[in-house]
C-alpha cells in the first residue's frame, strides 16, 4: 500500500523555510591576457546589492 503525503501546516513551513539562492559567476582579465573566477553564493533577495557592491 502506498504511503500518503501529507499536506497542511507542515509542507507549508517546509516550502516557506527553504532559501532561494543563487550562484554569482565574477571575471576578471589579468595583466597577462587570462581570465580569472571567483564565485559566489548570495541570497536571492540580494543580488542587487551583490552586484553593485562588485561593480565598485
């Protein structure tokens, strides 16, 4: 017999809770012609902010 999911207060706590991230991808161009990365993890509320802050 297959198991039953449960919905209600609990599912919905779970999705509220989860954190929605993204992965920022920084360049860079060395004095040799190479390029180099750096990568970062930020929130998504964040972003933004994220990329201005790398812009400066």
């Amino acid at each position: 017999m297959a198991k039953k999911q449960s919905f209600g207060d609990k599912v919905l706590r779970q999705k509220r809770s989860t954190k929605k991230m993204v992965r920022i991808v920084f360049s860079k161009k060395k004095e040799n012609g190479h390029y180099s990365f750096r990568s970062k993890m930020v929130d998504a509320d964040k972003v933004k902010d994220a990329l201005s802050g790398a812009r400066q």
